[in-house]
C-alpha cells in the first residue's frame, strides 16, 4: 500500500538520534508564545496546557500559527520531558477535533482515509492539502490512529493522523 506522503507537508527523516525520540500531535488554541523562551503554549480540549519549543527548524503554516488564540495542530518530537514543534499548522477559526480508532482503508488517489471510530462508526477523513502526517507509518490498513480534524458542513479534513 502506498504511504499517505502525497498528503504530508513535513516527513521527518529518521537518523539515529531522531530514533530516540518519540513523536506526537497535539492541538488545539495557542494561548501564549514566550518569543524570549521560544516556546508556544496550546490548550487542548480537555483544558490541557501543552508547551513546545520551537527552533529554527519549526516550519509553520498559516496566520494563526503565529497569534495567540490561533487553532493549530502541532506536530512534536519528545525528548525525556521536552516537547520541540516541528511544525505548527494554523487551521484559521475552525475547532480541531480528535477521533481515535483503526484505519478501514486507505484511498491515495481520493486521498481520503476511512476510520472505524471507537464508537464504531466508519468516517471518512479527506486529507488537507498541506496537512501533516506523522512520520512512521501512522496510516496504513489497521493501524490504530488517532486523527486531528476540522470539519465543514459534513466534510471532515485531516489535519494530521498519529499511530497510537
């Protein structure tokens, strides 16, 4: 099966100090940036804080992945304790939701995936143009994912999806 890397804005390559560090996605509304500390602070929602630091390297796309209050879906590497966004996507004004359950099928020239939900439904997910999928493989056929996802009117864009 193909990789879902058409739709992938940033791969990470995998060298060995990178095969340490775990990686994650987190979103939600930025509620600080400390350009000082060069950190950015998203509050999911649940009402978790979340903090990340940025470097040179943090690609970010759109306006509000620059602004407090921005939407985001922050792509992340962990090293022990620390968070480092790798890249921040701004969603405009649309909430960012997060569905977990198990690819169903995998549609590269749609390129859309389907999701059997924890709920057991099937959703289909269409994936953003310049979305961000989380490098390892996350989106294959049975895998276990999570997906972070806005939504207008029925259709359901994903922002990025991460193998749980």
């Amino acid at each position: 099966m193909k990789s879902m890397a058409l739709f992938a804005v940033v791969l990470l390559s995998m060298t060995a100090v990178q095969a340490q560090e775990k990686h994650g996605v987190v979103s939600g509304t930025i509620t600080k940036i400390d350009s000082s500390a060069k950190t950015v602070t998203i509050k999911t929602a649940t009402g978790t804080e979340v903090v990340a630091k940025e470097t040179a390297q943090t690609v970010k796309h759109g306006a509000a992945a620059t602004k407090v209050g921005g939407q985001v879906v922050v792509h992340y590497t962990m090293t022990g304790a620390d968070r480092t966004a790798v890249a921040i996507k701004g969603v405009g004004d649309k909430t960012v939701h997060v569905a977990e359950g198990t690819v169903d099928k995998v549609d590269d020239a749609a390129k859309t995936v389907a999701v059997k939900t924890t709920a057991g439904s099937v959703v289909v997910f269409h994936a953003a143009e310049d979305g961000v999928v989380n490098a390892g493989g996350a989106v294959k056929e049975g895998g276990h994912v999570t997906v972070h996802y806005t939504e207008e009117g029925v259709r359901k864009t994903a922002h990025a999806f991460s193998a749980l």
